[in-house]
C-alpha cells in the first residue's frame, strides 16, 4: 500500500473527527471524535516512520497513544460529573462551569 493512500485514510479519519468535534453536541461523543483524530495523527505518523524506515515515528506514535488514553480517561470522569450535576452530557448545557 503506498503512502499516498494511507495519508489519505489518515486525512479523511482526521476530517471526521473535526466535522464531529464541531457538529455534535454530546460530550461523550466529542470526545470520541477527539480520539479518532488522535488515531489519525498516529496513522499518518506511523506511515512517514515505515516510508523513511525509522521507528521515531512509532515511538511517538506510542507517546500519542498513553497521552489519548490519559485523555479519555479524565474526559469521562469530567463528563460523569457534569452528568451528576446537570443531568445531561449536553454540551450547551454546561455554559457555566459554576458549580
């Protein structure tokens, strides 16, 4: 498979996740469209690291992946406490962050 195609799964994924991001008004959802462009960044990185036959990019590649997961992780306890307080993971309805 050459670069160009995987570059363009990777550009694709990437538009996903920002069209997701800006259309969607679910917490929990915007953080999985957070996560598919983090997924696309680790594509495109590990694609150059197999063309330029370097393992930088899987190394930072893995770096991405515990940092997502970090991400995931205290996005959904923040988004679980906002559900107890508000009951809604409605983004709109959490304008203030007064609690």
């Amino acid at each position: 498979m050459s670069l160009f195609w995987i570059l363009l799964l990777s550009a694709a994924l990437f538009t996903i996740g920002v069209l997701g991001v800006l259309l969607r008004r679910n917490a929990i959802v915007i953080l999985m469209a957070v996560e598919v462009m983090l997924n696309a960044a680790n594509l495109t990185l590990v694609a150059f690291a197999r063309h330029l036959g370097s393992a930088d990019g899987q190394i930072l590649a893995f770096f991405v992946m515990t940092v997502a997961a970090a991400e995931a992780s205290v996005g959904l306890a923040i988004v679980l406490a906002a559900f107890r307080l508000r009951r809604s993971v409605d983004v709109d309805a959490f304008n203030r962050m007064k609690w």
